[in-house]
C-alpha cells in the first residue's frame, strides 16, 4: 500500500453522476475512501475539509474546469496527484492540465482495469515525490548541522593554534626579565585602546591577539642580540628589525588570523614614514598596528629595562607627547593618554581613595 497511515483518499469530480457513482464503486473495491464532487467548485471544498491523495478529474464541466481546477486544487494540497479524464477529441485541454501539473489523463470512455493502474503509477509518483522531498529536507538539515559543526571545530582548532602562539611568546618572555609579560600587558592596554577610539568590539578583539602575538617573530633573534646588555651595532639593529617579517611570516599560514598579520607586521612603522619594514605612512599603516605600536612605546617606557629608569605613568605619557604626529598617530596618542589617566584614577579608587602617592 502507497500510504503507511489507514485508506487512501480519493476525490472524484465529474458533473455527470452516472460516471461518478461508477468510479466511486470501482475505487471503493479498490480500498480507497472515495470522496466525490460534481462541480469544481465542489472540489475545492472537499479539499479544504479532507487530506486527499488523490484526484480524479473531467475537464469539461460547467462553472470552474478542470483546466482551471489544477492549479487551484494544487495550491490547497501541493502533495495532490492528479489524473485527468478527458473526451477523446480533447488532447490538447489535457496536454495544458498536464502543463499545470496534473500528472497523467485517461481518454473516456475508460477501461476499469486501465484507471486501476493509472491510479497506482500515479500514487507510486507522489510518494516518491513526498520522498524525495523528505529527503531533500532531511539533507539541508544534515547540511546546516554538519556547517554549524564545521565552524564550531574550525573556531575551536583557531583558538587553540593562538593558545600555542601565545605559549610559545611566554617562554620567549620567560628568559628574558625585562620581557616577561610585556606581550600580555601591551594586548590589554592595545585592546583598552582600541575601544576608546571606538573601534568594534570584533576589531577590539583583534587588536588584543596581534598585540600577545606582536613579537612572535623574536624568536628567530639571536639569542645574542636578545640578550645584549647595552646599544646594539647597526647590524644588530637590522637584525632585530627582521622579527616584524618573521613573525608575520609565522602567522600567514593561519588564514583566519586575517588582519592581525598585518598589525603584527607593520607595529614599527611610524606616522610620518620613517619606520619599518615597508615605510607605511599616517593611515596606510593599519590601525591595529598604530594602537599597538603605541602601547609597546609606552610599556617599555614605564617598566623596567636595562639601562633605562622605569618612568612614572604621568613621566611616560610626557615622553610619548614628543612623539605624537611624528612616530605615533596623534588620535592613537590622545585615546592612550585618556586611558592611562583613567587606570591612575582606578588606581586610586582601588587603594581607598587615598590619592597619589
Ligand atoms: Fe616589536
């Protein structure tokens, strides 16, 4: 049997009664629930109040034909297939229902046995149909599962290569005391930064990442170089500068890092031109590489370096004007300063309001 749930419904619409009290037996033996109809009009009632499989329709009648009754009776149950029954000089009204989606015709006057198996091909059809289209249905949610999946693992296997990134920047760190956790504190305050200027909060987030991974490259300095105690030789200078390339070499196979390559590559470049690797100038240099390139100024300015006094915050911020317009990006220069002078007060706030010392 076509349906897996009790009789299958059938709709008979003739105008003629005879044919229709004939048809309604024939398909009664048949195990169908037969409904009937004697108009179009009728039909699409019938439709409306019961779950039909099935239609079997005249072409000619009066009022709504059964050219026009097609796509109306389709609108109500999209799933209906229907057999069209039509005078034998009348092959081109069933060629137009057949257009509109009936799937077969019989020519009157009809065979009993050829309307049986009309019936069953055509039943066979819409299950496939339903079928398939469960199917289709079942593979876009399969398709929207396994996307959504997809992603999930895509984010989780990106957070875990900058996890290992950023392992490696702390044992970087670790060896150097004057390094250890530079890269941590130049991400919030880049980050901090970031937000005052108003950037978007995916943006925040990526100003924060280039900033832990803003010195990935130093692991290709020579130990020697790292740890020098004192002014380098120009060949040195030229051979730490390379850690902008190196690390943004190291980064570029991680596609999804995007523009935190570019912000770890370009973070020397300076406002008016003169930095390094590519000169970038004012705004061709990317705004995260402005914002962190700042925030590195400043952090080694107040903590403490080898031959070099730790500066107070206020001490730094007035040693960074100097630089504003010429090394650092004015707007970057101003959003730093506002920050620094809101973490002095929380400061104080956090000491009890006991003022500066
Ligand atoms: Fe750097």
């Amino acid at each position: 049997m076509v349906e897996t749930s009790g009789p299958v419904s059938v709709l008979v619409v003739d105008d003629e009664e005879p044919i229709r009290n004939a048809l309604k037996k024939f398909l009664a033996q048949q195990q169908f629930d037969v409904y009937t109809a004697a108009s179009g009009e009728e039909a699409l009632q019938q439709l409306h109040r019961h779950k039909v499989a099935l239609m079997l329709c005249d072409i000619r009648m009066p009022g709504t034909s059964g050219v026009d009754l097609v796509p109306q009776a389709l609108e109500i149950e999209p799933d209906l297939a229907i057999l069209m029954l039509t005078a034998i000089n009348d092959a081109t009204s069933a060629a137009l229902c057949m257009q509109r989606g009936a799937m077969d015709y019989l020519t009157k006057p009809i065979e009993l046995a050829d309307l049986g198996r009309a019936v069953q091909r055509a039943l066979r059809r819409r299950e496939m149909q339903l079928e398939n289209r469960q199917l289709n249905q079942w593979l876009k949610e399969e398709v929207t599962t396994r996307t959504v999946e997809l992603q999930r693992e895509r984010h989780k296997l990106e957070r875990i290569s900058v996890a290992t990134l950023e392992a490696l920047i702390n044992a970087l760190e670790a060896k150097d005391p004057y390094l250890r956790g530079h890269s941590a504190r130049v991400a919030d305050l880049s980050a901090t930064i970031a937000g005052q200027i108003g950037l978007s909060d995916e943006e925040v987030e990526q100003v924060r990442v280039a900033g832990r991974l803003h010195d990935i490259g130093k692991i290709g300095t020579r130990e020697a170089v790292m740890e020098k105690q004192g002014p380098l030789t120009p060949e040195e200078y030229e051979h730490i500068k390379q850690h902008v390339i190196i690390g943004s070499q190291i980064l570029s196979p991680l596609a999804h890092l995007g523009p935190i390559i570019g912000a770890v590559r370009h973070h020397h470049e300076r406002w008016d031109g003169s930095g390094y690797p590519d000169g970038l100038r004012g705004e061709e240099i990317p705004v995260g590489a402005r914002i962190i390139g700042a925030a590195e100024v400043y952090d080694a300015l107040s903590s403490s370096r080898p031959y070099q006094e730790k500066l107070t915050p206020e001490q730094a911020i007035e040693r960074m004007s100097q630089l504003s317009g010429t090394v650092l990006d004015p707007k970057v220069f101003d959003a730093l300063s506002s920050v620094v002078a809101r973490r002095g007060t929380l400061v104080y706030l956090d000491e009890g309001g006991a003022g500066p010392e």
